[in-house]
C-alpha cells in the first residue's frame, strides 16, 4: 500500500482507506535524546512537567517522517511552550502586538480615500469630499501614536520576563538586553511562522532552530551543568584525537 498517496490526498473514489492495523506496520524511527536534549527535558520536569510534555511531544512528532505535516506540527507545540513557559515560571508575559487589527482599522478609513490617488501619490479629492482625507489622516495619527508607545512597552515587558529566566543575578548591559529579547523574538517567530503554515521551511532548517531554542533555554534553566557536560565531551574528543594521531 502506497502510504504516502494516502498521507498527502484527499480520499476519493477508488482509494484504499487503510484500517488501524494497516498504519501500525508503518515503520517509526526510535525516539532517543541527544545529550542537550536530555538535559532540557529533565531541566523541564524538574520546573513544570507540562512544559517537558509539549517538548518531548514536539520531539516526538518530528522524527516521524511519515507525517508531511511533521515540523509544522513539532513547530506547534515549540511554539506554545515558548507562550506558556512565562506563565509556569511565574514571569510577566510578553504582550502580544495586534498589528493586524491596527492594520484593519486604518485600511478602513483608506479604502474610501483609495480611488482619489493616482500611482504617483497625487490627490484627487474633490471639495466636497476633503473629510475622506481629514479621517484617513487621523488614522494614521492614531497608528503611529499607538505604535511608538506600544513598541516601548513591549520591550520593558520582555527584558522584565526574560531577566527572570537568568539565573545570574548581575543585570545585563542595555545593548545585551536587546540582543537577547532579539534573539527570543526571532526563535519564537520561526516556530510561529512555520505552525501556522506561513514560512516554507526544510529538516536541516528546522533542526538549527530547534538547536537555538534548547541552547537558549539550557543557558537560563541550568547553564553551568550542562556547561560542564559540554566540556567533558570535548575533553574526550580531543583525547581521542590523541589516541587516533599516536
């Protein structure tokens, strides 16, 4: 049976519906941690096993291979513990920016506008009609009023939540700060973009992400731990090397 075909159409007239039994003879890869995953995982019981579960699950997910909908749905569940962990680690969360809706109202009050303007952005508007103008630009006051005070905001409530990740208790420079909410931003739209189905995306691409999201958690939840694993691993290494080149 193709599985495949199956997997990724629709069903229609002369498919083969498989049975229960037929998808258990599907072949999985076996799950097993790597070393940093092992250490996230149970750095993530020991604070909130919820959080271990959603990323356990998104690990789980992505190695099956015969889901065409594997790192959208492993992306799903990244991006939801990235959500919930400020609530589990009692943190501020970081507002959300409703762009779109702002986005929406000022569309409403061009539209009307949108007929006077030429492609070289001259107006038409005829005397009698200038309030069209007049609504528009107080939309557009009202936009950015809200953008350059929202954008602030958000970025206090940010450096707040993630200085309550850092287990160092010295604060860090302005310009490090915003390196690091940067840095959260940018893992956390990743998985959003690629849940939501809105960022073609490949394994290879995936995997380094996901390597940037655990690096970020394991440096905030137990960084001289793991620290130390990382550096007995590359002390083998080069022992090893030792052994080989003699």
């Amino acid at each position: 049976m193709n599985y495949d075909k199956i997997i990724s159409t629709d069903f229609g007239a002369g498919d083969e519906i498989p049975k229960p039994t037929d998808w258990q003879e599907i072949k999985k890869e076996s799950f097993e941690f790597s070393r940093q995953q092992e250490a996230l995982y149970q750095a993530l019981v020991e604070k909130t096993p919820e959080l271990a579960r959603m990323y356990k699950g998104a690990l789980i997910v992505l190695i099956n291979r015969d889901n065409p909908e594997h790192l959208c749905h492993s992306a799903h569940s990244i991006r939801e513990l990235m959500e919930k962990a400020p609530i589990h680690f009692n943190l501020p969360r970081i507002p959300k920016e409703p762009l779109p809706v702002k986005v929406n109202a000022l569309e409403e009050k061009w539209q009307p506008l949108e007929e006077h303007v030429n492609d070289n952005g001259l107006c038409n508007i005829p005397e009698n009609n200038k309030t069209v103008l007049e609504r528009f630009l107080s939309a557009c006051k009202t936009f950015f009023t809200w953008r350059k005070t929202f954008q602030p905001r958000r970025l206090n409530k940010a450096a707040e939540m993630l200085r309550g990740f850092d287990p160092h208790e010295i604060a860090l420079p302005e310009h490090l700060e915003k390196r690091r909410i940067k840095q959260w931003d940018n893992i956390n739209d990743y998985f959003i973009y690629v849940a939501h189905h809105n960022k073609l995306t490949d394994y290879d691409e995936f995997i380094s992400w996901l390597n940037k999201f655990e690096n970020f958690f394991l440096d905030r939840l137990c960084p001289r731990a793991f620290e130390d694993h990382r550096n007995i691993d590359s002390i083998i290494e080069e022992g090893n090397d030792q052994v080989r080149d003699n």
